[in-house]
C-alpha cells in the first residue's frame, strides 16, 4: 500500500507521519486489497477549539473510502478517521463476500 501524507496550513510532523502510518499499517493486514491512502492533515482556527483536521481517502477495488475527523488533537483525529475508515472497510468486505 502506497501511503501520501500532507500537512495543509501546518509545519511537517514526522511524529504525526509515524503514527498514522503504523495505523494504516494494521489495517493493511486486515484488509489487504487497499491500493493507497492518501492523508491530509489541516489545521483550521476553530473557535470551539478543535479544528485538528484529518482526513483520510483509500483506494481500493470499487468505490473510494473517505473519512474525516475534525478533534482537539491530531493523535483524536487520526483514532476517530480510522475508525471510520474500519467501518467502511467491514462493510465493503461483507459486500465483498456476498458477490463472490
């Protein structure tokens, strides 16, 4: 799995990088048909105090997956988008076994 970071309205975080990969990594040996993920953190002024963006965008056969999480920190941001792309993933594997 091919895996492109970028860092939008923020300085590079090699820690952020390391995290999000080891993540992507799990899933990758769960769900070993994913192609690329492209990951996108954003920084936005939020006057709620969260605006830590991530966003994270999968190809794989069939539809793209995207998720995005906006929290307090990058390390809740990633969790949460993860989870969601989890989500995404399980059903399209079960979608996965029906057709076969």
């Amino acid at each position: 799995m091919e895996i492109i970071i970028q860092f939008v309205k923020m300085p590079t975080s090699e820690t952020m990088e390391t995290f999000v990969t080891e993540r992507l990594e799990k899933l990758e040996k769960k769900y070993d048909w994913i192609i690329k993920a492209d990951v996108s953190y954003k920084l936005e002024n939020d006057p709620t105090g969260k605006g830590k963006i991530c966003d994270i965008r999968l190809s794989l056969p069939g539809p793209l997956i995207f998720a995005t999480s906006d929290e307090n920190s990058w390390e809740a941001a990633t969790d949460a988008t993860i989870k969601d792309i989890e989500k995404q993933l399980q059903k399209r594997k079960a979608s996965m076994k029906t057709h076969s």
